[in-house]
C-alpha cells in the first residue's frame, strides 16, 4: 500500500460529513435522538482542525489519536462508537500497513464496535455496513466497488427492524427508515476511497 496523505483524507472526511450532516440529522429524527448529523459534523470538524498535526504522527498513532478526538467530541451514542473504531485500528494496524495488514486491523476494529455496542450484524446499527465493507476489502474489490457495496449495505438497513441503539425502543416503527450510523460509514468509505484513488 502507498503511503498516504492523512491530512488528505481526514479533510474528505470532514466535508463529506459536513455536506450531509442535514441529511444525517434527518435520518436520525426519523427513529433516533435527532442529532446525529450535528454530532458527526462537530467531531470531524474538530479531528480536521488538527490533520496536520495528526499526519505527522505514525499511521498507529495518528488513528488512535482520531479515535480520541471522536470520543471527545461527537458526543451521544455515535462518539464512543466511531471512536472506538478509529481507536481499534490504530490499536492493530501496523506502521506501514499493506492489504493483508489493513483488512485484519479493520476486522480486529468491527469486532470492538460490536462489543462496545453490544450489538451484532443484522440489528440495524453501523455494524450492518462495516461488515460487508471489511468482505469488500477481504475480497480484493476495488475502493469504488468497496464504495458501492458501502451504500447498498446502508440501503440494505431500511428494511430492518432495530435492535440496538434508541431506534430499538420503536419496534416495529424503526423498520422503513435507513440507519444513520450505516450511512455515515457509507459516506466515509466513499469519501476515503475517492480521496485515496486521487492521490498520485
């Protein structure tokens, strides 16, 4: 794997959040607390507004630092979540991660969303879209095929009933409405992809 641009990447991040957060907040009102988009958009604001400085840090040490800064401040349910997953991969990834690397340290990160969720494949949470991501990427696909997969997946969440998270206290209610955590990592997988496949 190429070595590349954090700060690239952290910036793609933070737009592509900041472009849908209304759309992000909207999904979130359908059958959460409401504030998912103003929350994402706060906490990639903030690990923006230290790319630089997280880029000059090793690979490992500048995503568990990303993972820091989510927990601190996106706040809600989605803090400790996304955080948590920048926080595993930075624990696992090693400094100059090929493929191999990567995919593992991102399969080690699922697996510790899951358990700080308390939640599963098939509950309607961001797990439904990071699992079927990490397959992508197992499977050799490319960063726009991975991308596609990312939004089906998401997409793939509105027939689902909730069983983890607010959106689980409506029943039945949940069903018919798309996961705002899954969209959100649908978002960062394209904007990460397309911001990676652009570097020279």
């Amino acid at each position: 794997m190429a070595v590349f641009d954090l700060a690239r990447l952290v910036t793609a991040a933070a737009d592509t959040i900041a472009a849908h957060a209304e759309e992000l907040t909207a999904l979130d009102q359908a059958i959460g607390d409401g504030d998912h988009g103003l929350n994402m958009k706060r906490g990639f604001e903030a690990v923006r507004a230290e790319a630089e400085a997280f880029s000059a840090k090793p690979v490992p040490e500048a995503l568990k630092a990303i993972g820091t800064k989510l927990v601190m401040t996106v706040g809600g349910a989605s803090g400790p979540l996304f955080g948590t997953l920048f926080l595993a991969l930075g624990k696992e990834i090693s400094a100059e991660p090929d493929h191999a690397s990567l995919t593992a340290a991102f399969g080690k990160a699922i697996e510790a969303v899951a358990a700080r969720g308390k939640s599963q494949v098939g509950q309607k949470t961001m797990l439904d879209v990071l699992q079927p991501v990490h397959d992508a990427l197992a499977g050799g696909k490319t960063a726009a095929e991975i991308a596609d997969i990312a939004d089906r997946a998401a997409d793939a969440t509105i027939p689902m009933k909730a069983l983890r998270g607010r959106a689980s206290f409506l029943g039945d209610r949940s069903i018919g409405h798309m996961d705002a955590g899954g969209r959100s990592v649908a978002l960062l997988v394209r904007a990460i992809g397309e911001a990676l496949e652009g570097q020279p």
